[in-house]
C-alpha cells in the first residue's frame, strides 16, 4: 500500500512536491480540471466546496486544448524529478464531455475526445483516470465551524431537490455561459445507467489498448437525486452493478470511503473488503465523516465514525497495492490551513500502516501470534 496526495491544477509546483515528499507521500493524484476559474464561492486556499447551490466555475480550458502528451510527460517529469510518481489524473473537465452525461447532440464527437485523452495517458505513462459519471456533481454542501476546535470543515444540511440545475451547467460547473434561459429536464435512474453503459463500451476497450484503468468515484453526497437529477453510485451495491456492466480491468474504482460512509444502506468495511478481494479498486480516498446523508460532517480523520484502522486493515489484508490519498479534511486554524490538514491525516495513514506492519511482523515471530 502506498501514500499519495491529491493536487489541484494551480498546486502542480515544486513546491507542492517537495511538501508532499517531506510529508511521507511517495504518489500523487493530480486534477488538470481547474475548478475555479472565473467562480466566486471557491477559496484557492481549500478543497472546491461552493455554495448549497453555487456553482464553482466555468468549465474548459482557456486554450480550447485536450490534454496533450507533451504536457502530461512534462508534468509527469516534473512530479518525477521531485522523488514521486504520478498516479492519476482525476476527473474530466466538464466542458470535454458534458453531452455524453447529457446524450446530447455531441456525443460521438466527445467521446473521441475522452478516447484520444485516454490514449494519450497511456502514451505518457500515466496509469489511472478517475472520473465520476454524474450530472449535478459534488454539490449541496456547506460549510462552517463543526470541526473539532471549531476547525473549518463541509456536510450537508438536507436534500437539494428543490432547485433544478440551470441549463448549460453540468457536473457542478457552467459549460456554455450563453446558454438559453430554463433548467436541464430531469431524467430517469434508467435513462443515467444507459447512458453510463454506452459510455463504458466505448471507453474500456480503448482503455484497455492505451493500459490505463478508469477509476469510478461514487457520487457526492450520496443521494438517489439531487437538484432534479438522478445518481449512479449512491448505495455500495451499486459499485458491484457499475463493474458488472463490462468486466475488465480497466473498469475500476476510486473508492471514497467517506462518501460510502455517507450512505445510507449497507456497511463501508464489507463495502472496502469486498471490492479490495476482487482488486476493482484503483486508489483509495480517504476521509472521516460523521452522519449519514442528507445530514453529515466532515471530520478530522481521527475523530468520525469510520475506524480508519480497521478500513486499512482491511486493504493490507486482502493486499492492496494501490495508492491511499487524503480526501478531505478540516482547515485548521494557522498560516496553511490545507497544508496543516493534509500533514495531520497523512501522519495518521503512515503511523497506522507502520502499526499494521508491525503488527504483522510480530506475528511471524511468533508463530501467527501478536504478543
């Protein structure tokens, strides 16, 4: 098992390298989609949250560009002369593939594009996608002072059914700022997984051709709708149902434990357990949390629901491989309040894998038994 660290478009600097090879972390997971262009409600200096209802930004690179090999091998290089490995990129822009979530009128035309992304980190040497098939995205959240100490940190304080999502806006962010007044019609859960099934039996053959695993995170929050819209991933067993569409290697999981934990059916250890047997996960995030949807909170990782212990127990026994990243965690209250969080469940994650190697060490010397 391997610790990472997750970072945003404008955190791909020397710096944030060196911060997170002095931190422990020997993998990073990197976001190429910048969440906060043109957004008024995202802070630079924290995860994206918005608003209850705001949306983060405006979707698209500025240069019209896909992500090219040269820049991703820069990139790559970079992370690389820093001591690290680049593990995966997570999430599509919006602006490259909003009408394959939509089943608009440039569907085929995207879906080439994502192709030719997929070939293209193949070609550069990076393993994983992560993406989350999901029309209203991460949203519904707030924020405050619930943490422990009043640590800044982000839930949920009920559904967010009520406001539909306006038109020319998908996953969370605005595509077309010139689109027609009116909000996106609602569609089905059926309609959603026929659409998420074309999309997978275009995308794993090339997937698999260009040796790159797509990575599937569970919807955030995790509810059956939210603002009009239906959800993929919103219970544990539906991971199962997403894997079975086109078994393949390359059909993976990012599994966010703390959005499973957000659920409301089922368990997040039997959950952890059983896609970690079948080596369907690709990398882990992980946070803490408090509550169930539509009304939890994040927390410090040391502090919520979820025995952080047993769930990396759980991946070192069934021998995970892969890379585990701090999802979120609370702002705490200094000159870097994301760095300072950061360190603190890093410290957790390598403090625990160092108990459980222990641990497992003694019992070799002993013949099976901890002492």
């Amino acid at each position: 098992m391997k610790v990472g660290l997750g970072l945003y478009r404008h955190m791909l600097s020397r710096e944030s390298y060196d911060f997170a090879r002095q931190a422990g972390c020997t993998h990073i997971v990197i976001h190429l989609v910048d969440y906060f262009r043109n957004g008024t409600v995202n802070p630079r200096n924290n995860q994206p949250t918005g608003g209850k209802f705001g949306y983060w930004g405006v979707a698209g690179d500025p240069a019209d560009n896909l992500w090219t090999v040269g820049e991703l091998q820069r990139i790559r290089h970079e992370i690389e002369d820093a001591g690290l490995v680049l593990e995966a990129i997570e999430n599509l822009d919006p602006a490259i593939w909003y009408d394959i979530l939509l089943d608009g009128p440039r569907r085929l035309q995207q879906l080439e594009h994502v192709k030719t992304i997929v070939r293209r980190m193949g070609e550069a040497g990076i393993p994983v996608l992560g993406y989350n098939f999901s029309i209203a995205g991460v949203c519904g959240r707030v924020s405050g002072p619930w943490g422990r100490g009043g640590s800044i940190t982000v839930g949920m304080d009920g559904p967010v059914d009520d406001t539909p999502i306006a038109k020319g806006t998908v996953w969370n962010m605005i595509y077309d700022e010139h689109a027609a007044a009116g909000s996106l019609p609602s569609i089905t859960h059926v309609e959603l997984w026929q659409r998420f099934e074309g999309f997978l039996q275009e995308m794993v053959p090339v997937a698999e051709q260009a040796g790159v695993r797509l990575a599937a995170h569970p919807d955030d929050p995790p509810m059956p709708m939210m603002r009009q819209q239906p959800r993929l991933v919103y219970q544990p067993d539906m991971y199962q149902r997403l894997l079975d569409l086109v078994p393949s290697q390359s059909n993976a999981l990012e599994l966010c434990v703390g959005t499973v934990a957000e659920m409301t059916e089922g368990s997040v250890y039997d959950a952890v357990d059983q896609y970690s047997r079948q080596g369907k996960i690709a990398y882990i995030h992980l946070r803490n949390v408090v509550g169930k949807v539509p009304h939890y909170r994040e927390t410090f990782i040391d502090e919520g629901e979820v025995d952080m212990i047993r769930i990396l127990s759980i991946l070192k026994k069934n021998g995970f491989q892969g890379v585990v990243i701090p999802d979120h965690t609370p702002q705490m209250t200094c000159a870097a309040p994301w760095h300072a969080g950061m360190a603190h469940t890093i410290g957790f994650i390598q403090a625990t894998l160092a108990m459980l190697e222990r641990g497992n060490s003694a019992a070799s010397d002993n013949g099976g038994l901890v002492l």
